[in-house]
C-alpha cells in the first residue's frame, strides 16, 4: 500500500520520465540544473499593467498509468504578470505554484490519500517524511513550481480594445486564446516548454478595455512534465534514494503528468 501512495509524487507536478537504473545515479536525461529562472519582463508601456497572481490560484495533475491513476493538485500560488491590453504579445511575469499544498485525490479515500500525499511531498523534497527530516534549506529550495513566461504568439487577438465584451453574471468579459513560450522550473531542474492558454479579462459593466478588474488564465491544453528530467525520484523521509521504489515508475507512477493551470489575478494599485 505504502508504495502505491508514493505514486502520487509524479503529481506534485513534477510528472515522470525514463529513470534509469535503481542506483543512486543521476538520470541520464536530467535537464539542466537551476536554483531559480531569470527574470520575465519587458519595458512597460503607457498601457501596461502588473497583475498579482492570486494566493488561491490552483493546478490540477493527472498522471494515468497502467495500474494506477494518480490525480492531484495544488491550491496556493504566487508571482506577478506584466500586461499591456493593446499589445498581449508582450506579455511576461511568471506563476509560482506551491507545492508544499500538494495534495492528491487518487482514492477518494482520506487515509490513503493522506499517505499518498505525503510520500509526494517526500519524493519533491518539500516535505519531511515519515521516517525522517529534511532540511529547512532544502525544502525552501524546492517549494515552488515555477514557470516563466518568456514569448506570446498565436493571439486570437493582440489588441483587447479590438475584442467584443460578453456578459457573464454582472460582469463584461473580454477572452483570448494563446500559445505562451517560456521556462519550467521543478526541484532545481529546468526545462523549456509551451503552455496553450485562455485568458479572460473581467470589467464592471461599462468599463473601458484597459481598466479591467481581474484576469485568469486557463489551460486549453495541458502543460507536460517528465519525472526525470526533474530528478524527481523515490526518496525515504531524509531525502536518499530509495531503490526498492523503482519498481512503481511506469506502472503505479506514469512517466509523465499533465498539469492544468486555473491561474486568477487582479492589477495592482
């Protein structure tokens, strides 16, 4: 049982990939190594606007595989976006998700799901484990999930005052789709990957197309992770390899994850 609960590591959004071997070696496709990601901005506009991603901005993960299906998710996040209404291909910023909020929802069970989340947690480095401590400084290193925005393209429309207003409850509503371009960061391995979103901007009724009033950015297609290009491995509760999981990669862990964004955020003053 303890070893299908470790499964849910690939959740924490870090997802599997080809690890090889059941030794203490380093994956040999291990992305390049990366305590953070260089910063995400442009020189701001007369119509630019920084937007604070919202605290309770949340990712779900799901990883299928042939004898277990892992689902979870996290629900804290933080970072800032730069925006220019009349120029959307300019955007940049980047979204951090927590992933000391992982949590997984395989067995709808809450015992079983509490272990699996912990054995998650572990297999990230952002949580102590059962049988033992991790680092502080480890464990502050890994805490985010980071993606850094670095180029916008395939606009359904650059320009938000070119974009007609739909109603929805009180609100005006003006939506986009887009393909964004940047860098994925997880437990100090970073990759570089495409993330198809959608994004709808909210206005009091009236409003004019560059005061809106919050935005949030929805997945059209999952973002892809692969376990081992993160070094995301089996680890007991001090953080060493534990080769007697290697056994679960592939079957009760997939090899990849797939990770939606629901992102929310509002400008700032």
């Amino acid at each position: 049982m303890k070893r299908s609960i470790v499964a849910n590591l690939g959740v924490a959004l870090a997802v599997a990939g080809g690890l090889v071997g059941c030794d203490d070696k380093k994956p040999q496709n291990l992305a390049p190594a990366a305590s953070s990601l260089a910063p995400s901005t442009v020189a701001p506009s007369a119509k630019s606007m920084k937007f604070a991603i919202d605290a309770k901005s949340t990712t779900s993960i799901d990883m299928p595989a042939p004898k277990e299906h892992i689902k979870a998710g996290t629900d804290a996040a933080t970072g800032t976006l730069d925006v220019d209404v009349m120029n959307l291909a300019q955007t940049r910023g980047e979204i951090k998700a927590d992933l000391t909020t992982l949590t997984t929802k395989t067995f709808g069970d809450a015992e079983k799901d509490k272990s699996q989340t912990g054995h998650a947690r572990t297999w990230l480095e952002v949580a102590d484990g059962e049988e033992g401590k991790l680092p502080d400084d480890v464990k502050a290193a890994n805490r985010y999930a980071v993606y850094a925005i670095r180029s916008v393209d395939g606009l359904s429309a650059a320009d938000l005052t070119k974009v007609a207003a739909t109603k929805d409850g009180g609100d005006e509503v003006r939506t986009v789709t887009a393909t964004t371009h940047g860098e994925f960061l997880i437990h100090g391995h970073k990759v570089d990957r495409d993330a198809d979103v959608e994004v709808a901007f909210r206005y009091a009724p009236g409003a004019a197309p560059d005061k809106p009033k919050a935005m949030t950015i929805k997945s059209k297609k999952p973002l892809r992770a692969t376990l081992a290009e993160h070094d995301v491995r089996p680890r007991d509760g001090f953080g060493k390899i534990a080769k007697g999981a290697f056994n679960l990669l592939g079957t009760k862990v997939a090899e990849v994850a797939d990770i939606s964004l629901d992102i929310r955020a509002t400008p700032q003053p």
